[in-house]
C-alpha cells in the first residue's frame, strides 16, 4: 500500500479515537445503512457517571453490531448536575463566582455559560442541603442570599437569559435571602430592615422593591421546578420540606406562622396569592419569590433541559433511544429524565429502552409514556457493597444482552 495512503488512514482512524474519548456528542456515520442509535441516560446517581454509562454503551453496541451509528448526550433532569451536564452537551463554560453559603460564609458557586448568551443555575450550589452537616441545619437561620448573588452576577456579566434549576436547598426563607441581594428591602413595622432568614418572616410588614436591580427588568427567567407544593399549608415549603432541613415540630410551627405572614405580605404587594402558584413552596419557598419578584415561567426541568439541547432534533433517522437512570420507579413519572425521554419519543414512535440499576414500584407506569423495555442491571436482593464493586461489570452485561434482543428482532 501506497506509504502516503497509510499515513493518511492512520490519521484518520487517530482523529476518530480522539472524537470518541472527548467529545460529548459523538456521531460515527458508517455507510451501509447501519441502526442508529440515540444514547441518552441520566447519571447512576452515587454509583456511575452518565458519561461512563454512554462508555460502556459504545463498547457493547460494537461488540454485538460491529459498526453503527449513534449520537451520544448525557441527560439531567433539573436536579442536581444539571448545570454541569447542559453545559458540557453544549459546549458551554462552567464559571466560578464568590457568593456567600446558607450561614452567610463565603463560598464559590458555579454556574453555566452557554453561547454567551445563556445561562444556567442551581440554587443549591449556593445554599444546597449538602453544604451544612446534619448536626447543624436549622431551617430558622439559613438564608437564601447567595443565590441572589449568583443572579446578581450573570447579570451583571450582561446575560438576560437565565435558567435557574430549584430544589435541594438548606432555606426555608421564602427566598427573602435571595431577593435582599437582589437589592429588595423587607421591612418590620419600625421600618427596619430584617434579616434574610426563615425567622424574620414572621416580621415582615412591607416590602420595598424601589432598589431592586434594575437588570432584572430587562431579564427573562426561567424556572425549573417539578413540585407543585404551595408557599404554606400542610403540603407547603415548611410542613413538606422543612423536617428534613433540621426543624423539629415547634419550629416547623413557628415558621409555618411566619411563611403565612410573608405570603398575606406578598398578597397585598402584588395582588396575588401565591398559593395559587403551582410550585411556590419549592426550594423553602425560593419557588414563591422567583414567581413574583423576577417573574420567571415555571417550567419542567426535563422539558428545558431537552429544549436546551434540541432534543427533538436528535431523533431524525433514530432507530432506538437508549436511556436509563439508578432507579425507576412511581418517583419517575414526577419529571424525571425516563418519563420526559418517552414523552417526547412516543410522539415519533420511536422505541425507547431503559437500562436501570434497580426497577422499583410503579415503574410500569411508564410504558404508558413511551417507555417500550425496562433491563434491571443488578438484583435489587444484593447489597450496596456488591453493586459498586460491580457496577460496570452488570451494567456491560445488560447492555450486551439488551442490543442482543434488538439485533434478534425481540424489541420494535
């Protein structure tokens, strides 16, 4: 063969390797008119990576198909490690600014650059439940603040398009926190200015938003929340959430009293009871705050998560969409990235398989939302040791039996 011939097939087959370990969306097109595959799965949350799991995915499809062509994303569903897997499918940049934590201490917090243009946030990377050990959570003294700061500064690096995933927070300050360092001022009935933390609400007697940033006008938010909870009430931010974020029952009464005197605040303010605002008590109540004050659109996170990500655009020419989580189950069917996957598929009628590590109750649901074959990679029997050591393992068997059924005519 011709030495100029061989450096050049070399080069390529190089350039291809690299194509796959790198890159995050990943497309290899072989003539012939091979299946093609979309790969698509969320994180194996504590036990394997969603870029590990399209790994091993790659390995299996070429070990029973040989070539074929694919198209290779991670998915999140608003959750945690949203802001990192939007950012790496689009090719964003993560950034780092100084905020201050749930107990006011100075911390970074990330978030996602995208096109410039775009941006996209956890508010639990300010004030998450995971930044303050068990022993020291007290829903009465947490506050909200940093994650104004972090929409102070995306918006004063000039971006006006925010997407902001709530949940897994510390708070339970109605979002006051949030809002004071957005430059409102909550005031007790000496005019003085409270403190942004659960317990000032009970003190709130008006609101001042004449100093607010004036970027926020010119902002559009949108907010990715899959709870409907009201701000108060039995299933409100305080009774729902607020044990788990360390109040014992009179404190949870007590905040309860205060949160009910913040919305007849904002109700009078605003001319709207946020009680009738599907998710307002999420995120201790953030969901309440972002209605009001920055006017941002509720939405499903899955759904601006594949909307970020021209999920549809994808399945053109797809075969089979393989997915997956940790574990399904009723829990799925409330916006997780299983339900929002089938949603979307089964209006192309296009097949979706789920490879997940355990398959709890009510998953069956879900083949009434596009879902057409669940594969369980471990004995839900086995212990937490035995599913770690081997994960990888179990999960390239299931894989290799699953494209097993597909290349035998078993799944359509």
């Amino acid at each position: 063969m011709n030495k100029w011939l061989m450096m050049l097939l070399l080069s390529i087959t190089f350039l291809m390797r690299k194509t796959v370990e790198n890159d995050i969306i990943i497309k290899t097109s072989t003539a012939g008119g091979y299946m093609k595959f979309l790969f698509a799965p969320d994180s194996f949350k504590g036990t394997m990576s969603a870029i590990n799991i399209n790994r091993l995915l790659r390995h299996a499809t070429h070990r029973v198909f040989g070539s074929v062509e694919y198209i290779d994303v991670t998915m999140a569903d608003g959750g945690e490690g949203t802001v990192e897997t939007v950012t790496r499918n689009l090719r964003g940049s993560i950034m780092y600014v100084p905020t201050h934590g749930p107990y006011m201490k100075r911390r970074e917090a990330k978030f996602g650059l995208v096109n410039q243009k775009e941006a996209i946030l956890e508010v639990a990377e300010a004030v998450g439940l995971a930044l303050v050990p068990q022993e020291k959570r007290d829903p009465r003294y947490t506050s909200s603040y940093g994650v104004g700061e972090l929409i102070a500064h995306i918006l004063d690096d000039g971006i006006r398009d925010i997407k902001i995933a709530i949940g897994g927070t510390s708070t339970n300050d109605g979002g006051i926190g949030a809002m004071q360092a957005l430059g409102v001022r909550f005031l007790d009935k000496d005019d003085n200015e409270v403190k942004g933390i659960g317990d000032s609400l009970k003190d709130i007697v008006t609101i001042d938003t004449s100093r607010m940033n004036p970027f926020v006008q010119e902002a559009k938010f949108t907010i990715m929340c899959d709870v409907d909870n009201p701000l108060c009430g039995p299933n409100g931010a305080t009774m729902c959430y607020g044990k788990q974020k360390g109040g014992t029952v009179e404190v949870l009464e007590e905040l309860e009293r205060g949160m009910e005197n913040y919305r007849q605040v904002l109700l009078k303010t605003f001319g709207k009871d946020v009680n009738e605002i599907p998710g307002s008590g999420a995120a201790g109540g953030i969901g309440a705050a972002f209605s009001l004050f920055l006017i941002g659109e509720m939405k499903s996170g899955i759904e601006v998560v594949m909307d970020l990500m021209n999920f549809d655009q994808m399945l053109d020419s797809v075969d089979y969409v393989i997915s997956g989580e940790g574990r399904a189950d009723a829990q799925t069917l409330h916006g997780k990235v299983l339900y929002g996957i089938g949603r979307h598929c089964k209006e192309r009628n296009i097949p979706v398989i789920a490879i997940c590590g355990c398959l709890g109750d009510g998953h069956e649901a879900l083949y009434e939302h596009g879902i057409t074959k669940f594969y369980a990679t471990t004995d839900k029997e086995l212990c937490e040791k035995e599913i770690l050591a081997n994960a990888n393992d179990n999960f390239m068997s299931t894989a290799v039996r699953m494209f097993e059924d597909i290349k035998n005519g078993k799944i359509s």
